[in-house]
C-alpha cells in the first residue's frame, strides 16, 4: 500500500503517521521526493482500512498494491477450488449446469421440471421458495413449503437443490439444501454473509446490480473469513443505460475473476438479460470465455403457457442450448 | 396501467389474459387499434406484478400509469408527515440536523462531540455502532457497546439518537434509540424491512447507492405495508462514474420526493460527498431546494487529530454551517 | 405511439392535440378509460418528435410502440446487409477479422504488423492516422502521413483498410480508405454523421461509451437518411462501475442488434476491456454470440517492447485467437 | 507521477523504462521497496500520456498526483477567471442569468421571449439555432435563419446572445454570437474544440452525458491550449439510472470545479432535470452551492400553448426563479 503525504505536511506529523502505521504491525517505508513524500507500507494491509488513512489531513491519496481480499485471492492459493455439492461438484473442470423454475409454485410443477432439465442435462436443480421483490404487493414465494417442494424433486431426481435465502434466520429450513443462493440485493448484507461463513454449505454468491468484482470478493472474503470456504461466485449482470435488457451481462468478469481468485465463475443469462431470446447466445459465449457453469431458468409449458417466462426457456429450448453449450466446451481449451 | 399487446394474437388468448386480470380484482377495458390492441387495467393495479405480466407472450410492454406504491403516495395522503422524534419531531415545518461522529469510539468522543453539536445547533445526535463495511477487516464498529454511549449522550443531552441497525435480531438494543437507520446497502433488505414495519420507531432509510427514486419509495412501502408509517427518508449520493467525490448527490430527488411523497426527505452531504470541503456548499443547497433536514458528521478534534475525516467537520465548521443553513431558509419560501 | 393524457383535460384541449396529430399526417385513435384517456398514433410516427409530445402539458406519458429507426429496422430489411469492402465484405456470413496497431507509427512498424496479421488470418487492416485524445497534450497521431502508410500497406498486402476519422473536412484524405471508423466519442457527432451519409463509403460506426443500442441505431439512421446504406455496428464498451476493465463488453447487443437491424455488429474486445489478457476470452465470447466479426489491436514486438500494449495482442496470440475463434465458429449454427 | 513496477522487473528494464522518461524530460525518482519499486515522475508529467505508461509491461499501475489539465488549473492560476461577453460578464462576482427558448421558431417568438427574460431580469439571452437531435428525423432548428432572429433580439434588447455550434465551418456565422456554446454531445468533439481555441469567442462549454469533471476539464484544457481562455464550463446533469428526470443534476460540482479551476460554472437547471417544476429548486440550490450563473429555458405563452415545456417555464414563473434567487444569493458569502 502505498500513501502520497501531502506537501507542507511537518515532520513531526509524518512521525506521528508513520508510528501509528507501524502499531498496526506495518513496515513503513518514506522516500521524500522533491515535490512529494511516498509512504510505502509492507505487511498484512489487508487489515489496514484505506479509506480512514485516504481521509487523513495530511494524506493526499492511497494507493493498493496488493488486493484488499486473501481467503478468496488466488496469489495465496493458485488451485482452482472445487466445491463438493450433493453428488456432483462445482469448480475445476466441472461444467455445471444449474437449472429450474423462477419460482417454486406447485408439486407438479417442480417434479415436471426436474425431471425435463434432468433429462435435458441439468445437473442442479434451482428454484425460488423465498423471493425478494421491490414490491411488499408482489408475490413473495411459498418460502418453506417452496423447500418442501424442493427437496421432493431432489428425492425423486437426485438433483442437488440451489435456493435463495433472504434471512440468517431462515437457515434451519435450508439443512438438506445444497447450495444457499445469496441474491444480488443481498451481496453486502454483511450481517447474513457472517452468518453463512459459520456454516459448511456451499455458498452462490451473485453480484450486486452496481457491484465492482472487488466488492463481490470482500462479500466473498466475509463468508469465507468465517471459515466457509465453499463460495461460487455468480454474475448476473450489472444496471446499465441499455434499456432493451434488464441488465448488462459482464462476461469479461469470467477470466477476471479466474484471474483473482479460486473460487468457480457461474453465469445466469437469464436474470442478467431478462429477455428468454438472449439466454442461449449468452450461455454459448460464457461457456467460451471460460465459465464454470451456468445458471438457467427453465419453466414447464403447460403450468405457464400464461405466463410464458420473458427471461425462462422451455425444456426444449433449455435442451438445446445444454447441447449447444457442450459442443462449444468441446473445442474451448 | 396499460399493456400493449403484440401483433397476431388470437382473441381466444386475448379473453385468456382478460380473464386473468379480471380474476385479480381489475376492471378490464380493451381498445383494437388498427396495428395494435391495447388493455387498460383500472382498480388496484399496485397488486399487479408487472413483471409477470410483461413476460406474457402476447404482451409487448406494460406501462403503469398510477404509481406502484400507495402509503408512500402522496395521491392518497395529501399532508406532510410529521414525525415525532423525542423532544422535536420530523417533517412538516421543522428544519431537523443531525449531527455526529462516523462511529461511536469512546465514551469521551462521543459525549464531547454530543455537547458540541447541541451547542452548535443540532436538533438530534448520530453516530454509528453497527457499522456495514466492505471488508471484514474493517472496524465493525462498538455495537451493543457504542448504543450504550449514545443513550448516556442522550440522557445528558437531551437530544434524540440515530443509530443503524444491521440485523433485526438486534431490535432489542434499539429499545431506547429514537431514529433507525437503515443503510443504503440494506435499503432492499426486504426482510429487515418487513421486521422494522413491525414496530412503532421512526425508520431512517437511506437511498441505495444505484437505486431509483421509485425504488427508495417501495422500499418505505415495505415498512408501511406492516403498519409503521413513521418513515424518513434519507438521499446520501448515488454511484456515478464521477471520481472526485465518493457518490453524486442527487438534490432534486428533494423537490421530486415532496411531489411524490409525504414522508420526510432528510440530505447527508457528508456521505454523499466524501469531501468535507463540500458539506457546507451542498448543506446551504439542500436547504434552498426544501430540504426537511441535514444529517451531517462532525468529529471532536483531540481524539480524531489524526483521522481528520475526510467528511467529518470540525465542531466549529459544523457551526457555521448551522447558521448559514438557517440564513437560506428565512429567504425560502 | 401511444399517448396517456393527464387526467382533467378538457374535451378542447383533446381535440386541438388531435387535431394537431392529425396534421402530423397520423391516424389518431382516441380511448377514453374510467381514469385515464389514451390516444393511439397509427403511422409515419418516427417523424413524431416523442419528447415534444411528452413535454405537452396535457400528456402524462408516451410510449413509442414501433422503433424510431426505420432504415436500420429489420423489420422493414428482413436479410442481412452485405458490404462489400475492397476484396472482401462484412456481414451475413462471413466473419471478418480487422486486425492492426492502435497507433500507425512507422512504416517499417506499419507493414510489419500488416503482413503478420495478414498471415495470422487478418481480413482487414486497422491503424489509427488520427486519434481522439481526452488530453491535448497526448499523441493525436501521424494524420494525413499515417493514412499514406495505411495505403502503402493496403498496396502490399492487399488487406482492405480502416481507419478513423474526426473531421468531415479530411474526407478526401479519405479517398482510398476502405472502411471509414467512426469514433465512440462522435458517434452522436450529428455533423460528421450527416457528411458521411452523403458519402458512399462503409462506416464502422462505434458505440458511444455511455449510449444504448437505441441510440446506436438512431445515429446509423443519420448516416443512412443521407443515403449511405453502408453502416457497420461496433460494441467496444460501455462505462460503468467496473474498474478492473476499462469498460464493460456488452456481448449481448450482438444477439439484440441482429435482431433489430440488418447491419452487421463487429466487436472490439481490445478497446471494451484495455487488457490484452481478456481479448482471448472475449473474442471466442464474441464469436459464440454471433458477431460477424472482430476488430482486435495487434502491435509487432520489436518497435513496442517498450509499450507491449496493455490492450495490445502480439502476432502470435492474435494468431491463436483467430485460430480458436475459427473452431468456435464450426460449432456455432 | 507515480508509477509502481511489477515484481519480477529486471534492472535493465528499469533502466530502460527510466532513460525513456528522462528522455521525455521528467526527473525520475526511483525507490525500491521490499516488495515494490516505485517511480517517482517530477517535472511537467501533464505531457506523459498515463495511459501508454500504465499499458507497459512491467508497470503494474500509475498515479497523478498533480492535474493533467495546466491552463485551466487554478494552482497556476489563483484568481477567478472574469470573461468579458458584450454589456457584461460572466465569473469573479457577477451572477449571470441565461434565458430564452429551447429553439428559435420565429421572429415574435424571440422578440417577445427576449423583452420578457430581460424584463425579468435575464442578463443574457440563449435560443437554439442549431439542434442535436438524437433522430434525424426531429426538428434540426432554423439554422442560419435562427441566429439571424437571435441577433435582432439582441440588436433591440441588448442582451448578448449565447448559442449552440455544432460544426466549426458554421463559424463565420457566428461572428456576432457573443457566447458559442459546445453541447454535451461534442464535448469530446476535439476537432470543434480546437478550432474553437483559435478564436476569442467566450465558449460555453457543457459537461458531457457521462462525463467525469477531469474529462470536462480536459476538453476545457484544448480550448485553451488553442489560445482561448475565455472558457465557461456549464454543469447540465449527467446520465444515471434514476428515471423521474431525465438526467441528474451534479451540483457537488460547482464547488469542486471552483477548488480546481478558475473558469466561471454555471448550472443548466431545465436540461438537467427536463421537468420545469424541478427547475426553481434546482437554480435556488445552484445559487447556495456558489454557481456563478445559471441558464433557464424559458417559452412564451401564446406560442408554445401546446408544447408547454416539460423543462420550459413561463416568463412569470422564471421572474419568480429570479427573485427568489437574488434573495438566496443575498446570504450567501
């Protein structure tokens, strides 16, 4: 890390600055220029809040050499991890497929799902049981009994289950769910984060809708600082001006992140783009750029021919983008 | 609200859809154009999920003509609220500042500080004991610790406190807290919202950092559509790709919120800007444009000489800032 | 287009908006809802200026049905455009593959690069001869000079060139130019677009950094309404909050323009991320989604060991990258 | 200028990297930490271009520490910059008021706008002769006619006249224009701006859509390197996602442009809001934060009865704006 002090600043103010720096177990390094002083600092400055040092009087700018995030930063654990889930895994050179309804709605609707993505290729089964929505009018999800549903469909398919969770103290009902999904809304409640890193579950984290990739590592960095090491990071594209789609998917976040860290990469083409048209042609190009999965939504004709999903796939369509996705994978070193 | 139906839709689908809203209470009044039919819907149309209707096949957009949110709405509440906070209440004619430090540190800090914005013109006294950061690194703040010295600042005081909370679970300790704080990262924290909506305290709610207006509004509904209508309303900046500041505020989310709302609209340059240099121009222009309130930091030079903040104003500066606010709101009709 | 009025409008008022529609030449279909009226427009209703209409006191809202742009507009123009461009052409099915340094520089550094690409698989040459600069006191490039270069290149190689202008006065320098670029900052240069419609040339016109697909397509419109049917998209990057990237790729406007317009839609992975890491990954992204081609920056070693672009691919990985790009492009239907 | 090396660097590099930057004329001030070496760069760094420094192989990032901008930094240039535009002027103590139409339509439309802002209390008069127009198909303005029209306004009332160029071979029609505003669509239109830097027009030069303060200071920067210092900046509002007003005005920006220039900044309340009942607030909140002006649609009755403008007041309302803004501007110091 490295700190540029203001000019006019007194030696005495410097010392003063450079003493505290070293209380907090930091190497100090000055190199006085003539127009301005650098403070090097060397250590674990991971622990040093950048934004209270960036605010002192005579601190002109800070700048980070090395990345705020460790558990998560791949310079201090080259491996890809691999997260063990249900009876597949998520990570390395696993290309998951996560697929399922908006919203967890009926028994025959799930089971008629499962089975289709099941068949289709799926090899996770997701579904929302507690939904967040903007409005306290809009249908909020079959919450528990949603789970119940759930775990109906991983008993028959054997499909591990992803669902979201809105509240810490929901988590009793998730005991045999496979994977917690941590909604976009959600990616800095830090309270939830810190409760989820007591726990051994498998973690989706997805990416908030204005979030750089560092705040999706620090949000991942919490759970995992609580001793969860099992975080996939999810993109689910990011609000832009573009109004054609509901969000901007940002594929490049995919070899960023490989670039950064450990943890596996899955894309949603569905919420990020909103519009079911999109979902196949971003699927195709996430598989290309190197992600670690997908994450699909997948609805079942006749219980929404109303309905019929802007952002869902029919199984058929579901089906032939997983064939679509593994002909690309094929070829993609 | 209006939904433009695609062309080539069948009358037999049409009668599908219309008795469908039908079924949700609507009334339905279909008008064929020459190119396209339009649905209008009238009734409660803030239980539609326009969402779900938009991703009807046959439905090529939606359009709401009457807002998405009603105990927030002005239509229907045409008075400002006032909300009684303590000895001096919120909204309406009173001009609230509240003042204070980032974080509650000591028992010194934050009495000193207490007194000094008193004297200076505060009608209220912030500071912060739970406290969201991006790192988990970071100072999380007192907690439980840091309530306790700010209800002794009160009790000497006299003025009311405003404090965030993180989790629901930690409702208990805001027994005697008089405003909570609801962060801008937990502004779609739909299920704290629902538990603050539960009780009778007057909630802060502080804009997201990427979020509309509209959806600022929904997030209030959240806590209003649980019966507690004592609901402020907080801009603190938006992202934007400026960089000089650490958010834009938005001062005419003011005159707009008054159109749309009842509630109170309180303005915190400290954070919005980052920049104490620009808390006290963005104070006076907050105030000229309507303003109910400032909620403004303010640190007590001895303890904080070295993290000067970057935001936080000197007791003195805070000083100033009262007397010129009051200047420009004699000359404010 | 419809238009949702204001509630107590009088029948006069309607009538004199009406009848002022009508003069427009459109077809006017009045529906008179319990709450609201709305007034459907049937027609030429690109030629309606929206905002105006919006700004009407008596309008509460308007909503355009069909898209602004009609000669860009698939719907009038079912099959792709081909441009033929010197020995090659852009769009429909072939995918084009313009390849060159950011800056023209030498033309020792010209030729090398433009053989190597050449030989890598390049269909097109790209260099800059006049570069728009946020600093007026960095490099504006060689100009009318590095055109010649460009040319000399073209002669040898015979690759068809692409280079960017900033002024219509220089369009004679223009002459021989193949494919006139139009940059990301004057792609709402109304001026400049209008000169270059009345012109025969290709233009590769770049979306702007914070523009949507919709204004893309409006300023395609302003060079085609000249006449100048010959208008190649590029997505290069929009701005967001990301900064990792220098802007944020976004991959799904291929999949949305085809279906919008007939142009062909090239992507610039190079510029959209600035890290030559990334436009591996983007561009076999880019080639899954659809693109019709790519537009990638190729330096030659020696004359920039110095500044190995950040965004820049030496021959070789620009030679990988086409030759994994082809295996994509088998796969892709 | 800091630029910080990658680990890994070997001596010859750096000796290399450092003889090319002395040969730019910089001292360089090397200093090797335990895990980093830093350059510092001291000298005239506003001609070192970061980005072709920071895209060199073994630089992992670089810093400014001072401005890019020279001429219109306000450490080389203390006093506030007072631009002479025909009976008045604009910057240091003088509050100007820029009013008049959107667009000039016609002869009685001008002249009776213009005695109405002068009767107010206007100081200048603005009308668009030429209109950027997303759509080619929109109004493009009277053009030459236009100006004509402005200048006998101005002939009669004395009011200097402020209008839009949107192409520099137009200039010549602008030889009595007093004021040439550049719109925010060409702000980065380098070409315009450095033909406008060969005159000795005062140049009303408008932040762009997306636009950062330094990028607007930058475009400032070629004016004035052109030779012309008379450079007003105007703050219009930038793009964000809030969707009530068309744009969000940045009013942070008028101290921050004062801290760091000495250019006048005035504030276009009605482009960036869009919404005349925004348009007071947001001048009373532009006069507190210390605007050196202000510039104000305005729209005569009987003329626009039907096109009341969404952003354009009446002559009565805008003599209120007027008022209530000497009032405010009377308190502040």
């Amino acid at each position: 890390m490295i700190a540029v002090i203001k000019q006019g600043t007194t030696d005495k103010q410097l010392e003063n600055l450079s003493n505290w720096l070293k209380a907090q177990g930091l190497d100090v390094h000055l190199s006085k220029g003539s127009s301005h002083t650098i403070v090097g600092l060397v250590g674990d400055t991971s622990k040093i809040d950048a934004e209270l040092l960036e605010s002192l009087d005579i601190v002109e700018s800070v700048k980070r050499i090395s990345e705020p995030f460790k558990s998560a930063n791949r310079k201090f654990h080259p491996d890809d991890t691999v997260i063990g889930v249900g009876n597949t895994s998520v990570g390395g050179d696993i290309f998951s497929i996560i697929a399922g309804p908006c919203s967890v709605e009926s028994e025959e609707q799930v089971m008629a799902i499962a089975r289709a993505v099941k068949e289709a290729g799926a090899t996770m089964l997701r579904g929302g049981a507690f939904k967040p929505r903007t409005s306290p009018y809009d249908f909020q999800g079959l919450k528990a009994d949603g789970i119940e549903l759930l775990l109906k469909a991983k008993a028959e398919t054997g499909l591990p289950i992803v669902t979201e969770i809105m509240n810490a103290n929901h988590l009793p009902l998730f005991e045999d769910v496979d994977v917690i999904q941590v909604g976009a809304r959600n990616m800095q409640n830090f309270e939830l984060l810190k409760e989820l890193g007591k726990t051994k579950k498998a973690i989706l984290l997805k990416r908030g809708l204005a979030n750089t990739l560092k705040e999706l590592l620090m949000s991942a960095e919490y759970i995992m600082a609580g001793g969860n090491e099992n975080v996939i990071l999810c993109e689910r594209g990011i609000r832009t001006f573009e109004t054609y789609t509901r969000n901007t998917l940002d594929l490049s976040a995919i070899p960023l992140l490989h670039e950064l860290t450990h943890l596996p990469v899955i894309i949603d083409p569905s919420h990020a783009t909103g519009v079911s048209r999109l979902v196949k042609p971003m699927a195709l190009a996430a598989a290309a750029a190197g992600a670690d999965g997908l994450m699909i939504e997948v609805h079942n004709d006749p219980a929404h021919a109303l309905c019929d999903g802007a952002q869902s796939l029919t199984p058929d369509a579901f089906g032939e983008v997983c064939s679509s996705v593994k002909k690309v994978l094929e070829v993609i070193d």
